[in-house]
C-alpha cells in the first residue's frame, strides 16, 4: 500500500452535516434577492415554481452523490468522482471548476456583512474611504472588519470539524427561525392579500421565460448540498445517511427560499414595493410587520446565514484543496493534517488567506466571479452524476441498481440542461460578458498549472496515482487505465 498523507478526523456528527449543506444552500441571497432578482424577473408564482422545480432537478443529482458517497467516502468529493469515472484529466478539470468558485462565495457571503451593516449601521464602517471600484466604495473600516470576521472563521475551522458542526447547529436554527418570523410578519400583518402578489409572473416575459430564469441559477441557489460529500471523510455515522441530509436539506431549501420571496411580495402589492426607493425591500417589509424587532430579528437571521455560508464553504475548499494536495496534483503542502485537532490545517490557512484579500477588489467583481463558478458547480454535478451512472451499471447486480441508473441519468440531463441555460446566449439564465471573461481565464489559468503538476502524477503507476486519489482505501476505477 502506498503511504499517504493521512486521514481525517471523524468528527461530524448527521445534524451537523445537515447543518452544513443547509446553511451553505441558504445563504444572504434568499434575503437579497427577492427583491433584485426574483421578482423582478420571474414574479411570486414563477419563483416559487421555479425554485421547486430546480430543487427537483438537484434532488436527483443529490441522490448519485449520495450513492458515491457510499462507495468513495473520503475527501474531495466531486474530484474523486470524476477521478474514479472517467480519470486524471477529468478530476482536475472537476477540482479547478469547482476550487475558485467555494472560495469566493465564501468572500461574497462575508461582503454582505458589509451590505448588513450600511443597513443596520450606516457610517459605523464606512470610514477611511480608499477607492472605488466597478461601482463599490472599498472602506479601511469594513476591510478591517471583514478580514476580522474571516480570519475568526478561518481559526474555528482549523481548530476542527466538531466545532463548526456544533456552531453551525446553532445558526441553522435562528436562520430557520428567523424566515418563520418573518414569513408570520408578513402572512399576519393587516394589509397582507393574496391581491399583492398580483401579477404571478413577470411583466414582458411568458410563464415559462419567468421559471426557466429561477430554474437557471438554481445550482447556485442550492450550491451548498455537496459540502456533504466533501466532508465524507470526516463522518462520524454510517455513509449510507448522506442522501438523506442532502435531500432534507434541498427541500428545506426550497421551502425557505418560497417564504421569503413570499414573505417580501405579499406585504404590499409587490410592484409599487420594488418601486419604493429604499434600500433593502427585505429589511422594510420586516420593519413594517414586526415593528423595531423586525429589523433586530431579520439582522440575526441574515446574520446566521451569511456565517453558515462562510463555514460550509469553509469545509468544502479547504477539503477540496486537502484531496487534491493529498494527490500530489496541487503541492503536497495542501494535502498535509494537523497532528492535534485532524483539519487539513495548511489547506486552511490557505483559504483564509485567499478570502481576506477578496474584498479589496469590491463586491461587484467578486458577484461576476460567482456568476462564472456557477458553470464551474454544474461540472462537478455533471461529472458525478456520469461517474454514478458508470458505477451503477457496473454494480448491475445489486438489487437497487436500476433506480441508481435512472436517478444517475436524470441527474446527467439535468446537469446537462443547466450548463445550456447558463452558457447559451439569450437563456434566461445565461451569465454576463464579465463572467465571461472571467471563466476564460480561469480556464486558462488552470490549462497552466495542468501542464506544470499533471504530468508527474501520470508518470506514476497506475496503483499509487489510486491510493494517492483516495487517501489509500482499496476502490475499483472505471476509465481505461
């Protein structure tokens, strides 16, 4: 057996790991946006159908990870997947999309404590104005603030799985809490009808224009899920569970999304709402059906979201980092555990350092990085998907193997239907020129370290390049060697 670099503590318990994939999924877009996106461009009833329908389509691509899982319980998720369907090659193509795109959202979510707090706080940290950049006003006060926040974040991470899981419990449950209120604000209040949430779609668009436009970025809405599998390693209960925190999770997801949009919507007829010149529709709903209490209760809920964003995607990249380090595909610096608290500790350190540096290029620089990783998620889906239905049919004898085989290919074109929505110009969902950009020069940059680090991990026989690829547990592979 060849010596690897070591495992991972199992440390994380199943309501944390629910806790992960929730928080990650339900991060400071479902309060942002109902008002900037949502409804603007879909209306309430589109929204709602099409948040239901894209959870749909992930619940089938939850369900092959879940098998995966399963066979392949070790670190890395998606890069081991695509690793064991279809090779090298596809693991690294799988790893690069998905890398640059976990780090950034969790710099997006710490860039809405700022947006939070001009809200709350306005001018508290707003001082000592540096630049302006693509629009956003760059303050040494919030700089200061949020690498405060990402450097606390990086240390309870590398302190251990255990206590993110316990912390994250905890946020999930004023998160949850916190849309409840709001959504019994809104569905009490004096002027609330079903009359507001007239019209049910969008003005100019059809009916099915609206939902494929929410149905288009539902990998980034329920992008958060496949923290589950990243951290497989670390599961301290049977594997066999993680489909059913995964599906839990989106569902709760597509439940809470619907009740904040409605939440926002039914107030007040939704179209004079929008029209209002103020600065966060979400924040004046919750104002005027709770009173003062509203604005505490919403902060706090906003709140929980953001930092159960930042620690889900926390554990996603820095495992994701850990397994391909632990690979020798990236240095193997990346791939090394703390001998104390069993976190990839310097794959951490990295992310932290990343992040902090994030905010400096503004809020709206990072959003076309998000927009650009969201084809970057669909790939990682795409490709475990395609791995589970290779290994579905390989395990043909099993006795729930073609139920696997049909969810394994639903998700594949679900995946597939994604990636067109996104890409094809004109969808409703297709991203910006700058996301463009942006994407190619991710890809570029990753052809770069391709050339440099991939050719000495093929030159290894083909027993170690598995062992290295899976932390040294004895798994069967089905590309051609």
């Amino acid at each position: 057996m060849v010596e690897t670099q070591g495992s991972l503590k199992k440390t994380i318990k199943p309501s944390q790991a629910w806790a992960l994939a929730l928080g990650a999924i339900l991060g400071w877009g479902a309060f942002v946006l109902p008002a900037l996106r949502f409804l603007p461009t879909a209306g309430p009833l589109a929204a709602c159908i099409g948040f239901a329908l894209g959870g749909m389509m992930l619940l089938f691509v939850a369900m092959s990870y879940g098998d995966m899982i399963g066979k392949y319980p070790v670190a890395g998720g998606e890069f081991v997947f695509a690793y064991v369907g279809f090779g090298p090659t596809a693991a690294f193509i799988c790893g690069w999309a998905l890398a640059l795109g976990y780090i950034c959202i969790i710099a997006l979510n710490a860039s809405a404590l700022a947006l939070l707090f001009r809200f709350l706080l306005p001018g508290v940290f707003e001082v000592g104005y540096l630049y302006t950049i693509v629009g956003w006003d760059v303050y040494i006060g919030e700089l200061l603030m949020l690498i405060a926040i990402l450097v606390g974040c990086g240390w309870i991470n590398y302190r251990g799985a255990n206590l993110v899981g316990k912390i994250q419990v905890f946020l999930a449950l004023a998160l949850v809490g916190g849309v409840f209120t709001l959504f019994a604000g809104t569905t009490l209040h004096e002027t609330s009808s079903l009359a507001n949430l007239i019209p049910l779609y969008a003005e100019g668009r059809s009916p099915i224009a609206s939902i494929m436009a929410i149905v288009a970025i539902a990998p980034w809405l329920y992008v958060g899920f496949d923290t589950i599998p990243q951290a497989a390693e670390e599961f301290d209960f049977p594997h066999e569970m993680a489909t059913k925190l995964m599906v839990t999770a989106i569902l709760c997801g597509v439940v809470l999304y619907s009740m904040v949009t409605l939440a926002v919507a039914g107030l007040m007829p939704y179209k004079e709402l929008l029209a209002l010149d103020v600065p966060w529709a979400t924040g004046h709903v919750a104002s005027i059906s709770l009173g003062k209490a509203g604005s505490v209760i919403l902060a706090i809920a906003v709140s929980a979201a953001i930092f159960t964003g930042i620690n889900g995607f926390f554990i996603a990249s820095s495992r994701l980092l850990f397994s391909i380090g632990r690979a020798k595909i990236l240095p193997a610096w990346f791939g090394d555990v703390h001998p104390k608290y069993g976190t990839p500790h310097k794959s951490i350190v990295f992310v932290t350092l990343l992040t902090i540096l994030a905010p400096f290029f503004g809020r709206e620089m990072l959003n076309w990085v998000v927009d650009m990783s969201a084809v970057g998620t669909v790939i990682g889906y795409l490709f475990t998907c395609l791995a589970a239905y290779k290994v579905a049919v390989a395990f043909r004898k099993e006795e729930s193997s073609s139920k696997k085989i049909v969810f394994a290919a639903i998700g594949s074109v679900s995946s597939i239907v994604c990636i067109l929505l996104l890409t094809v110009p004109g969808s409703p969902g297709s991203i910006g020129t700058e996301s463009w950009i942006a994407l190619v020069f991710w890809i570029l940059l990753g052809a770069f370290f391709y050339k440099l680090k991939m050719g000495e991990f093929k030159n290894l026989d083909f027993e170690t390049q598995r062992s290295l690829m899976m932390g040294g547990i004895d798994r069967p592979v089905f590309f051609k060697k």
